[in-house]
C-alpha cells in the first residue's frame, strides 16, 4: 500500500510518500511509529486518516494491498 504523509506528519517522517504491507491501520501505525519515532508518535495522536479517499480513525480496518493511506494532521489557516 501507498502512505501520503502530509504537513506536520511529513515533517515527522522526512518523506513524503511511502510503500508498506500491513493488515490493518492499526499494523501500518505501529510500523511507522516503530521506524520513524516518538516525534511522529506525538503527531498521530492527533490524526485523522483517510483510507482510499474515506476518512476513518478506526484502526481496526482492514487495508488491502493497493490502499492508499492518507495520514492528515489538523490543518491550521483560513
């Protein structure tokens, strides 16, 4: 699957996009808070995602091998 991380998550990661296989949104959160750290463990906690262009915060969905997951933290401005 296909991981768009945007505005303070993408800063966290230092990517913008990455490829990954897990079987829920609960696997693909642990994987990235494992590899990329407590700084993005902090951004999560106030995320929303966007899973195929639905959003969701439910982390027991299941995700297919060509989902797109978008990880969206609260956007500020007007």
């Amino acid at each position: 699957m296909t991981v768009r991380y945007f505005a303070g998550a993408r800063a966290a990661v230092g990517v913008d996009t990455e490829t990954r296989e897990a079987g829920s949104l609960d696997e693909l959160v642990g994987q990235i808070v494992d590899e990329h750290g407590a700084k993005l463990e902090r951004v999560l906690t106030a995320c929303s995602f966007l899973v195929d262009g639905t959003s969701t915060r439910d982390r027991a969905l299941t995700l297919g091998p060509g989902a797109v997951v978008d990880v969206l933290p609260p956007f500020a401005g007007g």
